[in-house]
C-alpha cells in the first residue's frame, strides 16, 4: 500500500535515507558523528519545509513494513529546502558553514524526485516503479507537470528502469563527488509507462 509516512515510522524511514546518503558521500558527512546526524534529522523531519519531511515523502508498506520511500517537492523550493536542518547546527554545537547538499540538484519548472530508495529485503518487486508512479499525484498537486531525478550515471538498473517509465536525458550534474543523469518526465504529454 503506498501512502504519507506516520511521526512514529520515523525510525524506519531514517535508515532508508541513510543508504542514499552514505552512497553519495556528502562531504558534510564527514564534519558530523552519526550520533548527532541521526538525532539531527530526526527533528528536521519533523520540519514540513525540510527535503526528507513527512509531507514530502510516501511510503510503501509491506507486512506491516515500511518497504520503501520516495521523496520530492517543486523544484522551486530547493534554495531553501534545506534551512530546517542548517538551521539546528547551532544548537548541536556544530562548527562547519557547510551547507547540507552543497549542489543544485533540480530546477524551477518541474516538481524533483529527490530519493528513492527501496529496503533491501523488499528488492526485486516493483516497489519503486510504484513509488514513481505514486509521485505523479503529488506533482500535479503542487501545480508541476514535469517531474525531474538525478540518476548516477554509474547505475545502469535505475538508469534503465527511468528510461523504460518514460523519463528522458536533460543534463548532466555532478553532486557531491559523483556524476548525474538529470532525467525529466513531462507527464502532461502523456502517462507514466507501467
């Protein structure tokens, strides 16, 4: 069943964010201990106007499992999308300037798939094709008729599965030390491919 997460699935979904997280290899990971990341976090999601918040995430529950999530918001939104965790550096005795995501990742004009992540033990059963379709709803809620992803360009199975739901090539990026696939969908040509 796909649906909006719950506060008290909030430790299901932290480790979920913390695969795409670690596999990016954000340099403000290296500035903070886990201990205090995690804690981080966990109050910033509380924070609607945050990137990993409840209201920008669904969910996929299986056996009673969150099984996976996905995350996005209107491209617009992304300058400030980040201020409710830069925001708690003070009062964690943080002593960096760096920013969370040091990279643009999207544009104005298109609604950013910004995290997709699968649990592993839930691999291999079509949950993140549900995701992305799932995504298209809250892109037309939010007025976007383009939903837009940053694919690394070294992920041939994600690259794949994009193109096969209809997402096209627009750009290339390079967010913290790796290169993107900036791939966009313009669904009000047409449907997301099952």
């Amino acid at each position: 069943m796909i649906r909006k997460p719950k506060q008290d699935e909030l430790d299901q979904l932290l480790p979920l964010i913390m695969i795409i997280l670690k596999d990016m290899e954000l340099p403000f990971l290296n500035e903070v201990d886990d201990h205090t990341f995690q804690r981080m976090m966990f109050e910033a999601m509380l924070d609607d106007s945050f990137r990993y918040s409840l209201k920008n995430c669904l969910v996929c529950e299986q056996d009673g499992k969150i099984a996976g999530a996905v995350y996005g918001y209107p491209g617009k939104v992304e300058p400030k999308i980040d201020l409710p965790f830069t925001n708690l550096y003070q009062k964690y005795n943080l002593h960096t300037t760096k920013p969370f995501f040091e990279d643009s990742e999207t544009f104005a004009g298109e609604w950013y798939l910004d995290s997709l992540v699968v649990h592993p033990e839930f691999r291999g059963r079509g949950i993140g094709s549900r995701l992305i379709h799932a995504t298209q709803e809250l892109a037309q809620q939010s007025g976007e008729h383009i939903i837009g992803l940053n694919c690394d360009i070294n992920n041939s199975k994600a690259n794949k599965l994009y193109q096969a739901l209809g997402f096209r090539h627009h750009s290339e990026r390079k967010l913290a030390t790796h290169h993107y696939s900036h791939m966009q969908w313009e669904f009000h040509r047409k449907e997301l491919k099952k």
